[in-house]
C-alpha cells in the first residue's frame, strides 16, 4: 500500500468512527484484552481510546508504508537521523550494555560511553565519600545543578521521581536545580547555603546558552565573595562542567580535570542517560542510575525487535496521529496519579514540543499534515481541582496520558497506602468518566440540568507501572522518546533539531545591547518594542535605577 493510500483509508474509517460515541465502542466484549499491551512491569491501556483493534491494523499499515522500520534501524545503527545537523541521535547507546558494540563513522562508541559513566562514577564517589573539599577543606556537602531544557528538565524529574531510592551514602549530599534566568531561583537558595561547602554542576551541552552562563556566573561572584581565594582555586573545587564543548567550558574557567563530557549526537532533551545525569546519580548512587538505563536499554530492545502491533512506543504513537489527525484533537494533556512524578509533565513538554512542533518536512516542503498537538499538564489529583473542569465540560477535545503505579508503600504506614488507594480510584474514575460521560452514572443518580451533563467521549491512555523503580522509570521515558520518533517518521519530519528557538536567541542578545547601552528613545525596532523600551527606560529613570 502507498503512504497516501493508507492515509485515505484511515480518513475513511475516521469518518465511520466520528459519528461513535466511545461509550459505545467500549460496550464491545474482549476489548480491554485486545487494546492492551504490556513490556517488563509496564501496561499500555488504549481501550478508552476511540478507535477499534481494527484501527490499529490499519495504523500500522500507515506506519509500514512510512518505513517505519527501516527508521528505526537507521535510530539504533547511528545513521545521520538529524539530517539538518548532519549527525545521529545515539541517546540509545548510552544505555547499552559494556558488552555491546556499535560502530559510528569507523569507531565503536560503547567504550567512550562506559568510559565517561565510570568517571562520572568516580566523582560520585568522592562527593558521596566526603572527598571533594572546598575552598576550607570541609567535605562538599550541597549541589546546585545549573543549566536549563535539557539539562535541567530530565535530571531535575527522574531526582524527584526517585527519591526515595536514594541510598545511604548519598544523603550527605542534598541536590538542588537551578535553571531561571532571571536568577530569581538562585538568588533565593543562595540565602540558604554555605559557599565553603556548595558544589556547582554547570550543565550545557553548548557551553553558551545565556540563562546558564548567568546563573553560573552569579554563583562564582557569590563564592568569591566568600572567600579571600584565588578565582582558579575557587572554580576548580566549586564547579564542574558537565558539557559537549570542553573548550568553552574550560575557557570559563573549569579546568578539564574538573569536567564531564558527553557528545554532539546526543540531543539535549535526550541526555538525561549521559553525564547530564550526573545529579541523578548522585541522588540515587551509580547502582541505581545503571538500573535507570538498563530500563531504558530493555524499552529500546523491545521497541527494536518487537513486531509493530505490539510494539509500544510504536501503538502510543500511532494512537497520537489518529487522535490529532484523524479525529482532529491537538491538546494533550499528561497526568501522573503520583507526586513522584510532579516534573513528568514539564519534562515532556520539551520533549515533545520541541522535537515535533515543527511544520516543514525532512526535504523543506512544508507540512501537509498538522503535527504536535499543545501539550501540558500536572499532577492528576491537583488538577482534578484546576482544569478538569474543561476536561470534562469544556467545548476542546483533549486527549490524555494517565501514568500510574499499582503498587506503592508496600510495608509502610496504612494511612499512606490508603491514599495510594485514593489515588488509583480517581484515576480510574477520571479516566472512565471522559471516556462515557454521563453514561458512567446508575439509573438512579439524576443530572438532567444542562451544566450537570457530561458529553465524555474524551479519549485517554493508562499507562499501568507495577510500581515507580529506577528501571520502571528509564522503561517510561524511553517508551516516551521514542514514539516521538514514530510520530516524526510518520510526519516526515526531523525530531532532533531545534532551530525554532534561534532567533530569539539573536533578538534577547540585540535587545540586551540597547538596555545595556541605556539609548532606549533611539531603539530601532518595531514600533512595539521602542514602546516598551522608553517605557522601560522612563521608568527606571524615574526610580535612579540604572538603564
Ligand atoms: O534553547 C533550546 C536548547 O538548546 C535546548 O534544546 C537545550 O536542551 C537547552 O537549550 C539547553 O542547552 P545547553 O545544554 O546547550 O545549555
């Protein structure tokens, strides 16, 4: 079949299913059994989707057409995937085993991989032991993680996620993210710490994005403020660069001894696997980020090898493109029946919006097909609370991710295992009401009035944990990663730049120049902006602030 056979026919059978309502395709026998797919400790649940198993055949056919396939053999062998950047995506190889090979451009990138993760290893185990000093001699007691996306987002989310498998000679070391440029978050923790026992982690692939850069350079005034030491002296026991550009971070002063570094081929919201995770493993010692990535590695079998009707990432994906475009749905939203995974939403924002909120294809054409939908979210309980309401009585469609574990506070306090309770029967409920609406209620409850009406119909994923591990955890962010990159294969779009976030890159740097110059009344901008600017300008004149 052609891609554009296969697109008429899903148009087709969409058509058909529109006038359905799911309440009514979820009367069908066999159907949990038939839409649910499981990997490891991990329960995809698609039968409150709107479609029928037929569907997913008939998606899979698309997917088949697309090369499916033969793009993700292209993902795993480390071809040139990012084609714009002209290099792979590898962020699989650094979870593979030791024992594993894989040949790029002439040379096997498994031992530079287990190389960096055993230096990354050894630091860990100085921190954790008490030996890293700073500038009195005492033992390095805090970390403050600065970067930003990618080198914020996933470090800070798997740190909160994981918590509570933090081992015992990691809890000398409490572990804080920074990552606001306005320094509004450094500026509060600074109050709180001690500079003779405070060890920055500046993370930056690139080495000059200029959120970190300031965050980064306010914490080295902070230090030198302290301390009557040399600033080498100071930077060499205070910081460590975890970074893809050695040269610039050692240009800031890091001196290569103190530095971790990873590789151009691993995309920034893909690096949490690399030394970007070195929060992490400080948090939840090396055994358990090697778990982490062993479920990562297990997920990127699985997606590898397994056939595409069962294969997750691949069902999670498909699912996404008839939901956004076949049944016209583009807002999505992520909600974790589980505090441990308060940042999984923010995570996947950038891991989705960035890879996939594109509209020119591989070849430059532009796209023919919308692509990522708007997507947001919070844990499920508190939102229950904020935006359900338009969840559920609101004119926009709306698919959702529920992420949940069966199991949790095993042995521990009852009244802790009761909120667990609580919190997988909303899940449950929330998931069966979008999906039946007014049909979830006995024939003895009364919503006749208007507003008490549920129309339901709102389509929803249950992605089932047996309980939140570091292996669960790395299983679920793969699954995550790489139906981004079904989707793109399907879309004919590369998930792995980002050029869309460069010219406000340029625009933040010639703005910066004219506050920095105070000539606000002769900015040469639109007519806006010089608004702004001479509002700025008078205002600060007003106060004696500078311009
Ligand atoms: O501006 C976007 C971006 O480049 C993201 O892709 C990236 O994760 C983030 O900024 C941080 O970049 P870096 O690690 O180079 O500081």
């Amino acid at each position: 079949m052609t891609i554009e056979s296969c697109w008429q026919g899903l148009g087709a059978h969409a058509d058909v299913l529109k006038q359905q309502h799911l309440k009514d395709l979820m009367l069908q026998d066999g159907r949990f059994d038939a839409l649910s797919f499981g990997h490891e400790g991990l329960l995809l649940d698609l039968s409150r989707q709107r479609l029928l198993p037929q569907t997913l055949d008939k998606l899979m056919e698309l997917a088949q057409a697309s090369d499916l396939p033969g793009w993700i053999e292209a993902l795993f062998q480390g071809e040139a995937v990012n084609n714009t950047e002209q290099r792979p995506a590898l962020h699989t190889a650094l979870r593979l085993p030791a024992s594993a090979t894989l040949q790029v451009a002439g040379e096997d990138v498994v031992p530079k991989v287990h190389a960096n993760l055993e230096r990354m290893a050894q630091m860990v185990d100085m921190l954790h032991s008490g030996q890293w000093r700073g500038y009195t001699g005492e033992p390095i007691d805090t970390v403050v993680n600065i970067g930003v996306g990618g080198s914020d987002l996933g470090p800070m989310m798997a740190c909160r996620a994981l918590d509570e498998f933090e081992p015992e000679q990691a809890k000398s070391i409490e572990v804080h993210f920074v990552s606001s440029m306005d320094g509004s978050q450094l500026a509060a923790l600074l109050e709180q710490l001690n500079p003779a026992t405070t060890l920055f982690i500046v993370s930056s692939k690139s080495f000059t994005t200029m959120d970190t850069l300031a965050n980064a350079a306010t914490a080295r005034r902070w230090l030198q403020d302290a301390s009557e030491l040399r600033d080498e002296v100071l930077v060499s026991r205070h910081f460590i660069a975890v970074t893809a550009s050695p040269e610039k971070a050692r240009q800031w002063g890091i001196p290569l001894a103190s530095q971790l570094h990873f590789w151009d081929w691993t995309g920034g919201r893909y690096s949490m696997w690399s030394t970007i995770g070195l929060p992490i493993a400080l948090k939840i010692g090396i055994d358990n980020f090697q778990e982490l990535l062993a479920g990562a590695h297990s997920l990127d079998e699985h997606f590898r090898h397994t056939p595409l009707q069962q294969n997750l990432p691949v069902l999670l994906a498909m699912v996404g493109i008839w939901n956004i475009n076949f049944l016209d749905i583009h807002a999505h939203a992520i909600l974790p029946y589980d505090g441990r995974l308060a940042h999984l939403p923010a995570y996947l924002e950038q891991l989705e919006m960035e890879s996939n909120g594109k509209s020119v294809r591989r070849d430059g054409t532009a796209s023919t097909h919308r692509t990522c939908p708007v997507l947001w979210g919070e844990v499920g309980p508190n939102a229950q609370h904020a935006f359900y309401q338009l969840l559920h009585q609101g004119t926009e469609p709306v698919m959702c991710d529920f992420v949940v574990s069966a199991r949790r506070y095993t042995g521990q306090r009852e009244t802790l295992q009761r909120q667990h309770q609580l919190s997988l029967a909303n899940c449950l409920a929330q998931a069966r009401v979008l999906a039946l609406g007014d049909a979830a209620l006995g024939a003895d409850q009364d919503n006749s009035q208007p507003w008490q009406r549920y129309r339901g119909n709102q389509p929803s994923t249950v992605i089932l944990l047996d309980e939140l591990t570091p292996r669960a955890l790395g299983s679920l962010i793969a699954l995550y990663e790489h139906k981004v990159f079904v989707q793109s294969v399907i879309w004919g779009i590369n998930p792995f730049d980002q050029w869309g976030v460069e010219l406000g890159k340029t625009m933040a740097t010639q703005l910066l120049a004219v506050l920095d110059s105070g000539d606000h009344p002769r900015a040469s901008f639109d007519q806006a902006t010089n608004g702004l600017l001479a509002a700025i300008g008078a205002r600060r004149s007003d106060t004696g602030a500078s311009s």
